[in-house]
C-alpha cells in the first residue's frame, strides 16, 4: 500500500502530464474551423472541470491527516479516472 504522499505525488505528477495534455488540445481547437471550435471548446470545458475537481481532491488529500485520507482515496481515484477517460475520449475526438 502506497503512503499518502507517495499516493499525493503519484497523483500530482499524473496530473501535471494530463494538464500539458489538455494544454495541446486547447491549442489544437484554436486552429479549427468554426463550427468544430464550438464542439471542441465544450470538450474542453468538461475536461477542465474535472481537471479542478481533481486539484481539489488533492488538496483535500494533503490537508487531511491520519486515517481519514484513506477515505478520500477512493473518491480522488474517482475524479482521476473520470479525468483520465474524459482526456482520452477528447482526444480521440479530436485527431
């Protein structure tokens, strides 16, 4: 079992990757046409709403102490794979 701040760091570095990635898709949707721009521009929205639920998730998780982080662990391995899948359906929209 992984301590909480190896859990913490494995998570912030995880989500550093997956912001550069949405980061790109964000500048990819700038280059699109009109219409698409609309379509890619909710994407994003979605995406960077998971993307602060996430942040929020992590701050819960270094802020709490003792067993009550384990708690939290199940709902922040939620919120990261609902980022991860949002990311990957994004960007499977957008090739």
């Amino acid at each position: 079992m992984k301590s909480k701040n190896e859990y913490i760091e494995i998570l912030a570095t995880e989500l550093r990757e997956l912001s550069t990635e949405i980061d790109e898709l964000t500048a990819k949707t700038e280059n699109a046409a009109a219409t698409v721009k609309l379509n890619y521009f909710e994407e994003l929205e979605a995406l960077r709403a998971k993307q602060q639920a996430a942040v929020e998730k992590m701050k819960e998780l270094e802020a709490n102490r003792g067993e009550a982080w384990e708690e939290l662990k199940e709902t922040a391995d939620t919120v990261w794979h609902d980022l991860r899948t949002g990311l990957a359906s994004a960007v499977s929209k957008f090739k």
